[in-house]
C-alpha cells in the first residue's frame, strides 16, 4: 500500500492532467501496469514462470504496455500515457523515472545473460526513444523523443538523435542544440552530417565543372 500511494503521489506531481489519486488508480494504464508487474515478478521470482508470463501478457493485452516479469522496477515509476512501451527481461530500473509512450528497453539481439539497460534514478525517458543492450543510463539523465541508445550515458546528461549523442552533461551543452529536452523541439545530430556531407558534394562538383572547362 505504501509503494501504491507512492505511485499515486508521483503521477500526480508529474502530470498536469491528473486530478485526483482516485481517478488515477482507476483510469490510468501506466499505473495497472506496474501493479500487474509487482503481481508477475512476484511469482517470477518464486520460479512460477508460467504464471508470471500469464500475468504479463494479460497486462500487455488490457494497458498496451508490456514488461516482462523479470524486469527490475525501482518506486515511483511514471510511464505517461505508455502505449507500445516495452520492457525487456534483464532491464533494471531505479527510482522516480519518467517513461514516455512507444519506448523499448530492449536488447541488441547480440548478448546473452545481462541483455537490456539499467536506468539511474530520477531518469526522463522520451516518447519512442530506444535503449538498447546491456549499458547504463546514470543518474539525472534525459533521454530525447525519438532517440537511439546504444552507449552508456553519464549522470546529468542529456542524449539526443540517432544514434544518440550526449549533447548537454551538468547543465552546460556540449554542442549547440535545443535548451531543453521539451519532446517537440529536438535537433538530430546527422542532420548536421548529412548538411557537411552535401556542402563538402557541392564542392566538389563546382571543382569538377572548373577542371573539365579548363
């Protein structure tokens, strides 16, 4: 109960929306979620692995949000609206973390044992962001919407693009990007790739005309 009022107490100091523990008990996938996973990695640890998948998949069916039952998750988690999210076997979570829709914490298909990411405490992680294999999200960081993740990111950092780059760490930026992580306004870093690369063509093709008229 106390980890539940917990919960309660989060989404209402995370979603503007929210208007009463009541209503978010009742109505809100993000929360049935998390309490059908407490019910499933409960029975996954006691080995009942039939059950718990039974446990999951029928959360899956009625939130739209999957999370297997061995996943590690931390208190307070808030997965604002959540549709699509996934949440792969391995994957541990700390407290306070903040998870968008279509997020996957996935694995690379490449390792075996320890396959999907641990996320620090007090983490936002943007709609349909990817964090993907074994690496660590550190503390206080911020992933962007829509971001790839395949590197480790440090504490108070902030990753943006495909594949993600760290742009921001303690506040000060690392490249010239958007102030804030505000899930609309978010600069991918191979667009500036792609620009230099079509600059540096055009030059060469104005190079190539001035040859062939000499």
């Amino acid at each position: 109960m106390i980890r539940l009022r917990e919960t309660l107490g989060a989404y209402q100091r995370r979603d503007p929306a929210a208007r009463g523990k009541l209503e978010i008990f009742l109505l809100y996938a993000g929360v049935h979620a998390i309490l059908y996973h407490r019910l499933a990695h409960a029975l996954y640890r006691r080995r009942l692995r039939f059950l718990a998948r039974c446990v999951s998949q029928w959360s899956r069916f009625w939130t739209g949000i999957e999370i297997h039952p061995g996943a590690q998750i931390g208190r307070r988690l808030v997965i604002d609206h959540g549709n699509g999210l996934v949440i792969g076997e391995t994957t541990e979570i700390g407290d306070d973390v903040l998870v968008y829709q279509g997020v996957t914490l996935g694995g690379t298909g490449k390792e075996l044992g320890k396959r999907h990411p641990t996320i620090g405490n007090n983490v936002m992680i943007g709609a349909g962001a990817k964090v993907l294999g074994p690496i660590t999200i550190h503390d206080n960081a911020r992933i962007a919407a829509g971001a790839v993740v395949i590197q480790d990111v440090p504490e108070n950092a902030t990753a943006v693009g495909v594949p993600a780059q760290i742009v921001r760490v303690n506040g000060e930026k690392i490249r010239h990007y958007a102030d804030e992580v505000d899930q609309t306004s978010v600069e991918n870093p191979a667009i500036k790739k792609l620009e230099a690369l079509t600059r540096r063509v055009e030059e060469l093709e104005r190079e190539l005309k001035e040859l062939k008229g000499e």
